[in-house]
C-alpha cells in the first residue's frame, strides 16, 4: 500500500478535466452547493494500468458503481523500487462537486 499522495501522484490521466475520466454526478444529486465523496483502494499494475477497485467508504448508491467504472479507465506510471515496477494500491478520496 503507497501513501494516497505518492499514488495520485502517479497518475497520467487528466481526472480533473477530461470527460472521459471525470466522475461525476447525476441530476438527483448534482444540487447547488451539493459535494459527494468516496473513498476507494484503487491497484495498479506494473504497466499502469487499474487493476481492481474496492469501496472503502461508500459515496452514494447513485454514483459507486459509476466512479468505479471511470476510475478503471485511469492511466498510472509504473512505480518502481530499485529500478523494477512493481504492482501497488493505495487509498484515494474522490471528491466531486456539482456543476451548478
């Protein structure tokens, strides 16, 4: 298990900005001033890639499965020890804010 920063910050998609790989709400929850957040164990591989994601702290019913789904589309670099990559999960918090 890697400490959430050193995980996120091997990170090469762009969560925050590209639709592909946003979460985000749906119109029951997507209110004015409305912040949901989860909290996931996300593993990758040593190619980068998500290999299993496991809810720690369910957000909401509505958006799980959903942002499990997106978070297996992110793209990771390898993280290496002594030079080798190796396979790691680590903790993450996702947090998404509405859009109105």
């Amino acid at each position: 298990m890697l400490p959430p920063r050193i995980g996120a910050g091997q990170l090469i998609s762009d969560v925050l900005h590209d639709p592909r790989f946003t979460p985000t709400l749906p119109p029951q929850l997507n209110r004015a001033g409305m912040v949901v957040w989860g909290l996931y164990k996300i593993c990758v591989s040593v190619a980068g890639q998500v290999t299993d994601v496991k809810v720690v702290k369910p957000a909401d019913a509505l958006v799980d499965g959903s942002w499990v789904q997106k978070i297996k589309t992110w793209q990771y670099r390898p993280y290496s020890i002594n030079g080798r990559p190796v396979p790691y999960c680590y903790p993450m918090r996702l947090e998404v804010r509405s859009s109105n």
